[in-house]
C-alpha cells in the first residue's frame, strides 16, 4: 500500500475511539514531516508535527485539512 499523504500537507488526527461527548475536542491539526515504513498490518504510518511535538501516526488516523 502506498502513502495518501505528502510531506507538508496538513492533517487532523481523530481519536478512534472516543468517550459520549461531541468530540469538538478530540482533534489536533499537524504537518506531515516524514513517511514511515508500513506497519506489520500493511498500514503507511506517517511523523507528524503540530505546536505541542512531534509523533508518529497510522494513515487510517488522519484526515486532509481543506
């Protein structure tokens, strides 16, 4: 499986599994710095950055900012 994402472009990372609450919280906005290798499941994995660090991301975890 090939990477969705580029480097530079912006991304929201969503809980997968969040509490009852709306969710207005549950997400942060990043720039992809780095493509990873595949995780064992097949799944690209992504180094993130955003205001508060850096981290490393699944693809599934990720959506585009418009």
């Amino acid at each position: 499986m090939s990477h969705k994402f580029k480097i530079g472009q912006r991304v929201r990372q969503a809980r997968r599994f969040g509490s009852a609450d709306s969710g207005s919280a549950t997400s942060s906005t990043f720039e992809i710095i780095r493509l990873m290798p595949e995780e064992r499941t097949g799944e690209p994995a992504y180094r993130v950055k955003s205001a508060t660090g850096e981290r490393a991301v699944l693809e599934g975890e990720l959506t585009l900012v418009s």
